[in-house]
C-alpha cells in the first residue's frame, strides 16, 4: 500500500516538472519575440488628430511617406543649459546663401520647434495655391486662435495679396489659419510638408500653418537650406519679409489696418529679410539675413530662451571678425 502511495506522488511529481518546464519554454518564446518586434521608439511617429478649441477638426499628419520631425521627443518648456560660447540658443547655425559656407554652427541637426517661422512655409504655399486678388473672408474659427497684432477679425474679407502681410510681418495666426482653411486643410498642410522636403528639410513636419503646434518642427540645417531656396528662387517673399509697415486700407469688406514688421532686425540698412517666432516649446527663434560685404549671410538661431536678438548680435559679431 505505502509504496502504491509513493509511485502515485512520483507520478504527480513528474507531471508538475513536465508542466514547469513546458511553461519556460513558452516564456522564454515570447521573451525572444518581444527582442525581435520593434519597440516604441523604432515606430514611426504618427500624430493623432487634434481639435481646435472651437472643435474643428483639423489634420496633422503628412501623406507622404517621407521623414517627419519626431515631435515626441520634442522637451515643452526646457530651457537649454547655459551655453559655452555665449550664445544661448540650443541650436545656430550661419552661412552664406550664395555659396552654401558654413561658417558657425551648433546643434544644427537636432530637431527642435520653430514656432512662427512656420509662416514662411505658410506664404510658400498660400502665394503658389491662390492668385493674389483671390478673395478670403475670416471665419469665427478661423479668427478663434492665439491672438496676434494684426486686428483682423471674424467677417473681414481680404485679397490674398492683403493677408500676406499680416501673415509675415506681424505673424498673424489668424491669416495663417485663413490660408489654410480657406482650401483643402489636408491638402494646404500636407503641401507645406512636401515644399519643405524639396527645398531640403527633410526633417520638418507641420501640424498647422502658424506654428502654434510644438510639432512644427525642423532643424537650424534645414532652415538655412530653406532659406538659400527663397533668396534664389522667392525673392518676392524675403522682399515682403523687410517691409517696414504695411497699411490696408479700408474697404467694404474691412476696416483700415497698419501692419507693423515686428522683426528686430528689419531697421538694419544690411536687412534683407527673415522671421520671428516664439511658443513655450520653441522659446526664441529667428531667422535673420543680412548683406555683409556683399555677401548674403544668415544667422538662423532656434530656442533660445528670450534672447534671440543678443544671439544673433552676436553671431553677427562672429561674422563681422570672419574674413569671407
């Protein structure tokens, strides 16, 4: 009897260690899958759709299969640490638009947002999309955005031609948004995307037309190759981009408006365009072009903790001891 009891627990014994043994199998199978899927951060980024405050929907993502910024991995509200060559932006870089010279630069490849320099993208595409007497009227949603100096309001009508003014020299959020809800939203971003690729950012996304989003974002490289395609190619832009004051004057479909160019640097008689831009995730950013011996150079710095205009002082320092 005691050694039929002893035969059925080593039975039992036996079949427990099978058990145990079949189920670290199964474990270390599903461990060795886990090693082989992609984890998160070999994804690609897909950004969600968002929702305007007043609930209009409107696209973020690009159609294109080629690289978008990471927004993700974007910091919100880190100020960069302090700098060793007393410029404080976390990123810079100076060079020549003629030429293509690098002559200064500092974490030009990260991809970092650009806030309102976006709208130079914005005017790329609005000024290839819409002849310049085509006749756009604010909408409630459209003029319910972060609000700017422009004084433009819900029921207003402009030409084109008018709201690119507004648009690049007191970077009106509500021109921007004018632009692109005017058309295919879809299309209109989906455009700025594609533009930016070609003229060779191949790390810029856009999730709206003013730049308000922490995913519009780029590098300090691409900046400047976009910038080198409008001072060879959109002059007319980089022309629009120095006007000192703009005036719109009044008409049956608006009120009187004096645009005023909020760029620093737009009284330098060596100005020959740029933009501002600023949210609490881009900080300070600027592009800046001035004409140095003959020479077209710009000075492009991106989050910079309030201090864009000292930044780019003194990279201009930098350049004016440079011998070309």
């Amino acid at each position: 009897m005691i050694l039929r009891h002893r035969t059925v627990i080593l039975i039992v014994l036996s079949a427990i260690a099978i058990v145990g043994i079949g189920a670290g199998i199964k474990l270390q199978q599903i461990e060795d899958q886990s090693r082989e899927s992609p984890s998160a951060e070999a994804i690609p980024y897909a950004p969600v759709k968002r929702v305007l405050k007043t609930d209009k929907s409107f696209f973020t993502s690009a159609t294109s299969t080629k690289p978008s910024a990471i927004a993700k991995k974007i910091p919100a509200q880190v100020v960069p640490a302090a700098p060793t060559d007393g410029i404080a932006a976390e990123a810079y870089i100076v060079g020549d638009l003629d030429t293509g010279k690098i002559y200064f630069e500092r974490g030009a490849d990260k991809v970092l947002p650009f806030a309102s320099m976006s709208k130079l993208i914005t005017a790329l595409v609005a000024t290839n999309m819409y002849p310049s007497d085509t006749a756009i009227t604010i909408t409630p949603e459209e003029a319910d955005v972060a609000p700017d100096l422009s004084g433009i309001k819900a029921g207003e009508t402009f030409t084109a031609k008018e709201l690119i003014y507004p648009l690049l020299l007191t970077s009106s959020n509500i021109a921007a948004e004018a632009f692109a809800s005017s058309t295919d939203r879809i299309e209109f971003l989906s455009l700025m995307s594609g533009y930016s690729w070609e003229i060779g950012m191949p790390h810029a996304y856009f999730a709206d037309p003013s730049g308000i989003s922490p995913q519009n974002a780029g590098t300090a490289r691409g900046f400047f190759a976009m910038a080198r395609y409008l001072y060879k190619s959109r002059k007319d832009i980089l022309a629009i981009t120095r006007t000192v004051n703009y005036s719109i004057a009044t008409t049956t479909g608006h009120d009187a408006h004096a645009i005023v160019n909020i760029h620093p640097f737009v009284s330098d008689p060596r100005f020959l365009g740029g933009k501002t831009g600023h949210t609490s995730a881009a900080l300070d950013t600027m592009l800046t072009i001035l004409n140095m011996q003959d020479h077209p150079i710009a000075f492009i710095v991106l989050r910079s903790p309030d201090y864009r205009t000292q930044d780019t002082d003194a990279l201009i320092g930098k350049m004016e001891q440079t011998s070309f």
